[in-house]
C-alpha cells in the first residue's frame, strides 16, 4: 500500500509550537491540554507515524491536541504548497462542520477528526463532486472490516444500525478554472463519550462494536481504504461499486433542498454522485450532491 513512499515531515503542534517528533520533545503545553483526557485515549502519535504514508495518504503528517477546524488547517497548508496526501488531525475539533455550515463537535480522546490535502487534477469537474462520496466508502470499507455493517447516507453521512455514526465534507479550491486541491474531511464518532442531541440519530464505533477500538489502528484502516477508492475514481471504476452499502435503496424517502420536498424511491446512485430516484409521477430523476439531504419515511 506504501508504493515504495516514505513519509516525509511529521509535526505535532500543542498550540502555536511545532514539535519535531524526531527529536522526542516534550512539550508543556501538550501535557497540559490532555490533563482532562483519560490517559488510554490519548492520541498515540507515534503508533501512527509508523504506519504511515499509506499509499498516496500521510505522506505528511500535522497533528495538533486541539484544533477549530481540520479542513481549514488542512486548506491552510495547501495553499501554501503541501503536497498531495497531507494528513491534518485534532484528537479535539471545537469548530468542525458539514455541509451547509452544520457544526460537528469532536471531544477530545473519542472520535477521529481528521482532514487530508487531494489534488485529483486528472479529474473533470462532475467527478470531482465523488471525491466526498469516496470519503465515505473508505470509512465504510474500514468499519466492515471490524465486522461492522455500516451505511451509506448519501451523500455524505455513515450509519451504523440506522444511526450516524460518521461524516465527510469535501471542500474544493479553484484558480480560475483549474482545480487547485481539495480538502477531505473526516469526523467518525469512536469512543462511548455522551454524544450531542442532533437532527439525526449518532452512535459511536464502540457503541456498536460493544468494545474499546484503538483509534490509530482504524485511522489507518480507514486512510488504507480511502487510498483505495481514490485510486479507482481516478482511474474510473469507482461506480458502480459505492452503490453496494447504500442506505434506503429500494424504500421511500423524502428528499429536500430548502426550497421543497419531494418523495421518491431510492434506486441508486450516478458515476459522478448523484443520487437516481423514481419520483411519484416520474420515470426517473437524477438528485445531484449539491445541498440535497434525504430523510427516511
């Protein structure tokens, strides 16, 4: 999976002070800020530098105890030239969101926020709307392999047993009409924390799992994965296999964009993620990412 790479630059940053994991540093401020967490669910950086890159992903490593936003650290970075496959994660995110300017919380020591630099250049601008839809199929592939059967919720949402256990925003930065990169973004509820009331049902991984996951382990299961599904939808043969957890094919659902809502059955989805759906009194319509969510009926 490594394709021969090594890692190139690891830093771990307790709030403005990078610390060189290579001269074993200790920082303050580090300690400071993980005094609240439980001493086994700190973020074991060292455990993941070993494992990483992972393909064309962590080729760059930027961690930080605690963060507003990854995506936006991770645009930060890009913009100033990082390379394909840069790795931005946060054991706590204050200031994470979704689409639509939704909030995701991340506490520290119980999920995995986490955001990586693409620069899919090959791409034509409908594909690049599937670079969150491959977000998710990693996180998927990853969660089946702990015996898990996750969904999922398009377009950007991971259910376990119904409920959201996961999300992705895919964030893409244009100069003129070159595609510049992309900023992936990943939040997966892990640990059994209390989890925040929110519009749809949440769970966490070791909810459903019934025991204690390391989270290094699955970040690198899940950055395996992604490598995976980034690789097929450059290549073209992503679809029609990301239609194989999808959650709700075959039953009614309500779909809506703000400005109204139609009902329809769910039948599958497109090369470039859009979501294909029969509408009462149409053969068929085709729902592109865009700002459409689904509800269940």
């Amino acid at each position: 999976m490594r394709h021969g790479a090594q890692i190139r630059s690891i830093e771990w940053v307790a709030g403005a002070i990078p610390v060189r994991l290579g001269a074993r540093i200790v920082s303050p401020e580090w300690h400071a800020s993980c005094s609240r967490i439980r001493i086994d669910r700190v973020l074991r950086i060292e455990e993941l530098k070993a494992g990483l890159p992972v393909g064309r992903l962590g080729v760059e490593l930027h961690a930080y105890p605690r963060l507003g936003s990854t995506n936006d650290r991770a645009a930060e970075l890009a913009r100033a030239g990082a390379p394909q496959g840069t790795l931005v994660i946060a054991d706590e995110q204050t200031a994470g969101r979704g689409r639509s300017g939704r909030s995701w919380h991340t506490p520290a020591g119980s999920g995995l926020a986490f955001s990586l630099v693409l620069r899919p250049t090959t791409l034509g601008s409908r594909e690049i709307a599937a670079i969150g839809l491959i977000g998710a199929m990693g996180s998927i592939e990853a969660l089946l392999e702990l015996g898990l059967q996750p969904e999922l919720k398009w377009p950007n949402d991971v259910l376990l047993n119904g409920a959201k256990v996961g999300g992705i925003l895919a964030e893409a930065s244009w100069t003129g009409s070159e595609l510049d990169h992309v900023i992936l973004g990943t939040g997966l509820n892990v640990g059994k924390t209390p989890l925040p009331e929110v519009e749809f049902p949440a769970t966490s991984v070791e909810q459903s799992l019934g025991k204690p996951v390391a989270r290094e382990a699955l970040l690198l299961r899940v950055l395996a994965a992604m490598d995976r599904w980034y690789g097929r939808l450059l290549d073209g043969t992503a679809h029609p296999d990301w239609e194989t957890q999808l959650a709700y094919r075959g039953e009614r659902v309500a779909i809506s964009n703000g400005k109204g809502e139609r009902i329809g059955v769910v039948l599958g989805l497109t090369p470039q993620a859009g979501i294909r759906m029969a509408i009462e009194g149409d053969e068929q319509v085709v729902f592109e990412s865009g700002a459409y969510r689904l509800r269940p009926l």
